[in-house]
C-alpha cells in the first residue's frame, strides 16, 4: 500500500504559516507525505484566512480549485471559524475547522486518508517542519488577542488571549538554534501583552526565574546568540523597557508597531489600545537611547469618519516621526466588525485611493531619505539568497517578506543563511546596495 500524499495550501500571516507548520510536523510524524499537487494527492488542506473580504476571496478561491483538482479537501484556518460561507459554495467538502484546531484537522484527515502505521517520532526533526527558508523561522508566543479593536475581528476568530509558558517558548526557540537558524521572529496577535492573561506567572529556565512577560521573554531570547526580531509589538509604557537591550545587542534594533492612524478621533473610533498621546515623544526617546532603531508600522487610510484634516494630521505625523518602513491599507469594511455599526459617514472609494497614493508619495520621499543614511556604514546582512559573485539578503533594520533588500556584489560565493559584513554604497527608496568586505 502506498504512503498517503497529502497537498497543503497555506494561506494569510506569519501567525497561521506557524499553524501550517505545526500541523504539517504532525503529519510528518505520522509517515504522510507532502504533495506538490492537489491531483492524486489523497487529500487537501487548506489552511485559510479570513480577516478581510479579500483574503477570504482568496480562500475561497483556493477551496475551489482544491475541490476541483481532487475533491477530498479539509479547511482550517480564521475562514474555518465561520463555516457556513464555506459550506454553502461547497456541501460536499469533506471538514471545516477554526485555528488552531490541530486535533480536529489531524482526525479530519485520518477519517479521509488512515495513515499506514503507528507515529514514528524521529521521522521529524526536532524543531519540527518549517516552511520558512532554514535560516529563518517564526515563534508565535501566543494565541487570540484581548483587545477589541472596531476594524478588526480576529478575536471572534481566534478567541481572547492565551500565553505560552515561557519555558516552552524558549524550549522551542533553542531547538530552532540548534538546528541552524540564524534569525527567529517573535509574533503573536499583540505580542507586548505577553502574559498578562497568566498574570505573568513565573517560569525556570535554564536555572533563572523570569515572569512571563514581555521584557523576560526578550531578555531570555536574547541570550540566544542569534537574530531576534519583533514583531506586532502594541506602543504599551512597557515596550520602553526593551529598547535599552537593542541599544547592547541583544534584540535587533526593529520595532513592528502597528500604529493605524495618528487622528486622536480616528484612534477612538478604531478602539486602539495603548497611550497614543506621547506617541512622538516616546519615539523620539527611543532613538535617543537607541540610535539604530528601526520602526515599521501600518496605517489605513479612509476609515468611517475621517476627514481631510484626520488625514492631513497622519501626514504630519509621518513627516515628524519619519519611520522606516510604513505599510498603508484604504479601509475595507469586514463582516461582522464593530466599525460597520459606528454610524460614521463612510468614505467613498475615490477618496480612499487618493489618500492611500498620497500617504505612500509622502512615506516613499521619507523612507529613501531614512535609507540614505545608511551609506558608507558597514553592517551585518543576513543572506537569503546566495550567489557566485552576486547576492541577496536582509539588514537588521529588514524583516522577510514585508520589508526591503540588500543586494550584494562579491568576490567570493556567499551562501543562503550566511551573516556578512557588507559596505553599503547606494541607496534607493526601498532597498540598499554594497559590497561583500
């Protein structure tokens, strides 16, 4: 009897490729293989997403085409906790799950395709399957999110807020060092809220005491001797306390915060957690401490109620707080969100898409003066993608996927997942270029 082939699509944020992970780790260990195609395969999952109509599009796009090509298809993901859309295109289709439904998946696909033998654990490699490059990897913290932001659904999705042990984190994270990764990022749906939900109880590790909590976390993970990258971080008082320990080294100098908007009457509409009052201050302070920190965050232009002087004041925002990297999104109304039932005026699309192309010019002249000053410094740089004489990787200030390059001439062969020291000699709006040293 032949192994069973299972094909996986996976779908939305690094929060749920850490899902696609988990569960493809589990497959492994039972003795199923992984499918290139849906045809032939014994059954498909696809792990989806559904936090904008878009996104679910897109998941119901891939539901389809599984269904087409080979029929026996289990969904999971943030769609999977409202099924009913799901179901009514396709009756026949052969599971739905929510996330973080590993068992429910596992007995879904056990039902359509019986592995062949009893778990074999060493099948797997410790840090279990990644679906990430080997040199980089994600470490999801927690589960759900307590805030309840007007825009957003996600915890009708994914429930409240759930902690790891610290102790387990850090068990997973050490397995990822072992097994060669160079850089590991930290997300969760609001990673500064680390523990709150466990009341930061204590945890050992190594012999030491930490709470678990935001600032212990990053101290242990520090120690680790390799990347280590923030992400989703909420502007909490707390996040103050991090900066110093990017300031020695230990964390890299990059902040994910995802800001939204800069209108104090936008922001309330939004129901967005943390002090925004001193938002420019503490960024400023933050600098001052921590010269070479770099900051990302997203906005959305165009939500309920804003005008042009709410929009005008995020330009001058942008212009004073001069981040880094900026991601920009025009409001889309999402069922079942609280902002649908604000009773705010709408705005319409051609406005949005002016403000979304002006917010991106405006952010586009900052960000390339931002990166001009990296010219001339030697920095370390991650590589992604080795070459000859040719080659491309990440700054610190540079997270997968989302952020910028650095594109690299040199006279010997550099490997993916190598760290080199790189002059950087030109600049663009986006990315930097230099020589191997």
């Amino acid at each position: 009897m032949n192994t069973p082939k299972i094909s996986f699509v996976s779908l939305g944020c690094p929060k749920a490729l850490v899902d696609s992970e988990r569960i493809i780790t589990q497959l492994r260990a039972e003795g199923y293989e992984l499918s290139k195609s849906h045809i032939g395969a014994d059954a498909v999952i696809v792990n989806t997403c559904g936090f904008l109509d878009s996104a679910k599009a897109e998941s119901l796009a891939a539901i389809s085409e599984a269904m087409a090509q080979n029929g026996k298809v289990i969904v999971t993901g943030c769609m999977g906790a409202e099924p009913e859309e799901i179901l009514k295109a396709h009756p026949d289709i052969a599971a739905v799950t929510g996330p973080q439904a590993y068992e429910s998946v596992m007995q879904a696909v056990h039902k359509v395709a019986p592995p062949l033998h009893d778990p074999y654990l060493d099948l797997v490699p410790d840090q279990g399957v990644k679906l990430t490059p080997r040199h980089y990897a994600y470490l999801k913290i927690s589960e759900g999110c307590n805030n309840r932001c007007s825009f957003c659904i996600i915890p009708s999705l994914r429930g409240d807020l759930v902690s790891r042990p610290l102790n387990e984190v850090m068990r997973e994270a050490e397995k990822l060092v072992k097994s060669g990764v160079k850089e590991i990022l930290v997300i969760s749906q609001d990673t500064s809220a680390y523990g709150v939900d466990v009341k930061y109880a204590p945890s050992e590790w190594q012999g030491r005491e930490y709470q678990t909590r935001f600032i212990d976390l990053a101290r242990a993970l520090g120690e680790l001797g390799v990347w280590i990258r923030l992400h989703y971080v909420y502007p909490y008082p707390h996040v103050d306390d991090v900066i110093p320990l990017m300031a020695e080294g230990k964390i890299l100098p990059y902040l994910d915060i995802p800001f939204q908007h800069a209108s104090a009457k936008v922001l309330k509409a939004m129901r967005r957690p943390a002090h925004q009052d001193k938002t420019l201050e503490r960024i400023h302070k933050w600098r001052s401490i921590c010269p070479d920190l770099a900051i990302r965050s997203t906005f959305i232009v165009g939500f309920p109620g804003e005008t042009e002087e709410d929009f005008q004041e995020l330009l001058s925002f942008l212009d004073e707080a001069k981040l880094e990297r900026v991601g920009c999104f025009p409001y889309e109304p999402v069922k079942g969100a609280k902002a649908n039932d604000l009773g705010l005026e709408l705005v319409d699309d051609e406005t949005k898409q002016s403000r979304y192309k002006r917010f991106m010019e405006r952010q586009q002249a900052i960000s390339a003066k931002r990166l001009s000053t990296r010219v001339g410094r030697r920095i370390k740089v991650l590589i992604d993608e080795g070459g000859a004489t040719q080659a491309k990787g990440r700054s610190p200030w540079d997270a997968p996927e989302i952020d910028g390059h650095v594109h690299i001439t040199s006279r010997r062969p550099l490997r993916t997942g190598e760290l080199v020291m790189v002059k950087i000699e030109r600049a663009d709006a986006y990315d930097l270029y230099g020589v191997a040293v």
